[in-house]
C-alpha cells in the first residue's frame, strides 16, 4: 500500500493501528456489560465482572499513552534522506473547486429603430440616420420675343427641369453625408456630394458643395420664391464646387469659409487643353458672414459674402458672362458678354432679408469683377429686391442662414388647401464695363405658388423683361422688351 503525503503520515498511520485494535477491544467489552449485550451480567460471575471491568480500565491507559506518543512524534521536526526520484507516472485525479466563471457583461442593447415621414421614410437609431431624398421638377414656358429676333429657341418649351435621387444620413459620432445625382440639361451630374462633421457649433464640409456664393444662391430650388433665380447668380457662373469648408454658427452669427477648386464635371473632362480636367488648376477662396437676430417675431437677415478665384490654366479655355431670359425651357440668351481672356475674379455682395407673418421679403446686390489678360478689369453688377406674402396663414421658413421649407399649417386633406404665396420681384443686371459691352436688363416678375403639402409645390410665373444694349434684332435695334411666363410641378423628398 503507498501512502501519500510523505514520512509525517506513515508515522500516523502505524500509530493509529494499535489505537484502533484496543478500541474494537474497547467496545467489545462495553458491550458484554451493556444491559442488552450478548453477554448480559447476569450470565457472569462476579469475578468475571471484575476483571473485565480491570482489563477495560487498562485498555483505557495504554490509549491514553499511544495518544500521547502519537502527539509528540507528530509534533516533532522530522528528518528523512533524500528521496530517489519518483517514476514518472500519471498525475493523480486530483479533486479541485473550480469557481463558477461569471457571465461576461451583457452588451447594452442597440437603440430601438425608429421611422419617421419627411417626404420619405427617415430611419433613426440613436445618432445615426438614413433618409433617400429626391426631387422631379416638370416645367413648361413661354418666351414672346419681337419678331426681329430669328431664334428658334424662343417661342414655347416644355422640359424634365430636374430630376435627382441620392441620401443622406448620420453616421454617428457627428459625421454625416449627403449624396445626390441630378438629371438636367441632357446629362447626369453629381450635385451635392460630401461628408460632414458637426462638433458643438462647428461644421465641416469636405466634397462637391456651394462656396456660399449669394442668399438666393443658396436657398434651395425647391423652396425659392420664383421658378429660378436671380439673373445674376446664372449671368456670374455660380455653382457647386470640390472643396473643405467651415461653418461656426452660434446664437445670431453664421460664419463660413472654405477653399475650392472647381466644379466636378470640369475637373473630370477628359479632353485635352485648357477645358482638360488633368490641367485645370483653378482655385478659389470664399467666405461669408451672416447676422440673423430676431426681433419679437421677425426675423431679420444681414449677410456679406467675399469670393476669390485664380483661374490659371482654364484663362484659355475664356469666359463668358451670360443670362436665358428668366425660364429655362429656352437655352437662348439675350443679354451676355463675349468670350474673355479671364485669369482672376474677385466678386463680393450684401444681402439682407426679413420674414414676418405671412409677410417676408430679400434684396442683394452683386459685383463681378473680371480680371482680364489685357490689363484691363471690368465690373459687372446685378441686384434683386423681392417682397412676398401668404394668402393663407402660413409663413416662410428661415433657418442657418437661409430660407428653408414652408410647412403648410392646413395641408390638402387635412381642413385646408396648403399654403397659397404671392411674390413680386425687381431683377437688375448689368454686363456692360470697360469697353466689354454685353448688356442690361431689368425684370418685372411674379409668382403665385400653390405648396397643398409639404413636399409638393405648384408655380406660376410672369416676367417682363427689359433688355438695352443687347443681341439685336434684324433692324439692328438692341433695346426691346420680352413677355415670358413659365409653369412648374415639383415635388422633392
């Protein structure tokens, strides 16, 4: 038999076995006097009685004494040889209390996804989002021009004004995106194409976006107050371009500024020369500050803007400056400079507006100016001033700077007829300077939208439009004026 444990528990083990054998011997004979035993002491003598009892009271001292022994050997300090080393053999079971391993934490459960209606279904969970977006824009116009005038351009037009499709999101720990593709003019584009970054009242934009050229610029076509814009932003080439912008808006105050090179569509031209997007190295820097405070209920609106641009190897491709006359169903143009060797453009405007009630209202004014390779540097002005109302008790949205959607307070179906708007606007442009003749006209125009919900909007426009000092007419006169009237369905989502 092995006996594990080293010499201190076989020294146990062999003491133990002669305490065991007189306790059997103990027992034994506490049975034999026990009442009930086999040997009950009525079947012995006396003496008998008395020996056993002797003999149970000597077993008695020897346990003690083994006890004793067993005690001080146990406690001594044992000495032993060095032991051979073991064979190698299996590892014994050995019994052990293996700890119940905790469960790991449970992860916190995702946000709930909700959905809500903007147009389109918007998903939401937690700080991220994703909503399609879109907008169709189905216009039909007029353009009553003097009979001198041999273009065939002019007359009725009907065309798909726009057609876009992307998205737009949150992607959680501030960034954001945007991605739209529009159908217009025959061809596909990309449009408003970036990531964002928003932190506090800080937002950074970096990709294909507007260099915050103008107020009506930037307030988005689908919630203007005329089927197009004021002349001068088309007659000045504004338009989105590739760059990283910032944005700081607190309280009143909206600051933005960004470097930009140019539009996507031209930086991706595979031609070779100066229309090349290998070769265009055009740059520009912009910036624009805006004071919006409100008073009681109005809001008031004061901005500036400042662009610089080098156009570098794109001065040989040339530039004009030119204007449809107003709908853009027609691609003719009546007012418009010829092709100039520009290298430099420097423009800055002032804007200002107000939206009160059912009343709101917009002016700018607008410099262009163009420095030539000639030496020379002619300046080009245009201007706006539009005042607008509500039929109905609705009021015009405001928001970052800019006009934003009107949301009908009684839409179609819902005890009313959505929201009825009556605008008139004066439109100013002026492309003559410097030797560099192309023009003036001055524009009377009116609108009255129908918007019967929120993402669904009907127009219809009138303009009179006063041309001097234009292309002319087969008498050779260049001062006459020109009827146009216009009409759009838009929806956008």
């Amino acid at each position: 038999m092995t006996i594990e444990g080293g010499p201190k528990r076989s020294q146990k083990v062999v003491f133990l076995q002669p305490v065991l054998t007189s306790l059997v011997a103990l027992l034994a004979a506490g049975a034999c006097l026990s009442p009930t035993g086999a040997l009950a002491q009525d079947q012995l003598s006396p003496d008998e009685v008395a020996a056993l009892r002797n003999e149970i009271a000597t077993l008695r001292a020897q346990l003690q004494k083994m006890e004793q022994r067993l005690d001080a050997v146990t406690s001594a300090p044992q000495t032993t040889a060095p032991a051979a080393p073991p064979a190698i053999q299996p590892p014994a079971p050995v019994a052990t209390t293996v700890a119940k391993a905790s469960p790991p934490p449970a992860k916190p459960a995702s946000a709930p996804t909700e959905i809500t209606w903007k147009g389109s279904p918007q998903f939401t969970s937690g700080d991220r989002s994703f909503k399609a977006k879109g907008r169709i824009q189905i216009d039909v116009g007029q353009v009553d021009a003097p009979k001198g005038l041999a273009d065939r351009g002019l007359g009725y037009g009907a065309e798909m004004r726009r057609i876009r499709l992307g998205g737009e999101g949150d992607l959680g720990a501030g960034f954001g995106y945007e991605l739209e593709l529009e159908l217009s003019d025959n061809a596909v584009k990309l449009v408003d194409t970036f990531v964002t970054y928003r932190t506090g009242p800080w937002l950074v934009t970096v990709g294909n976006h507007n260099p915050f050229q103008s107020l009506d610029e930037l307030t988005g076509d689908t919630v203007g107050a005329f089927m197009e814009r004021a002349a001068f932003t088309d007659a000045f080439n504004f338009e989105r371009r590739l760059g990283v912008s910032a944005q700081y808006e607190k309280g009143p105050w909206v600051l933005q500024g960004g470097l930009f090179a140019d539009d996507i569509d031209a930086l991706s031209n595979s031609s070779d020369g100066p229309e090349g997007g290998d070769e265009n190295n055009s740059y520009g820097l912009d910036g624009r500050a805006v004071y919006a405070p409100k008073l009681g209920q109005t809001q008031l609106h004061l901005g500036a803007s400042a662009h610089w641009r080098t156009l570098k190897r794109v001065t040989d491709a040339g530039t004009r400056y030119r204007q449809r006359p107003y709908v853009h169903a027609s691609n003719s143009r009546l007012i418009g400079t010829a092709v100039l060797p520009v290298e430099e453009e420097v423009h800055y405007g002032l804007e200002a507006a107000f939206v009160s009630g059912r009343w709101h209202g917009a002016a700018e004014t607008y410099w262009q100016a163009a420095e030539l390779t000639t030496g020379t540097r002619p300046t080009f002005f245009g201007g706006y001033a539009e005042l607008g109302y509500f039929l109905t008790g609705d009021t015009r949205g405001y928001r970052g700077g800019q006009f934003s959607r009107t949301r009908p307070s009684k839409p179609l179906g819902d005890g009313g007829v959505g929201a009825l708007q009556l605008n008139v606007r004066y439109d100013y442009l002026d492309l003559n300077d410097r030797g560099v003749v192309g023009g003036k006209q001055d524009a009377w125009l009116a609108a009255l939208i129908w918007q019967p919900l929120g993402y669904l909007r009907f127009h219809l426009n009138y303009g009179l439009l006063d041309y001097q000092g234009t292309t002319p007419l087969r008498n050779g006169d260049r001062d006459y004026k020109v009827n146009v009237a216009g009409a759009r369905m838009e929806l956008d989502f």
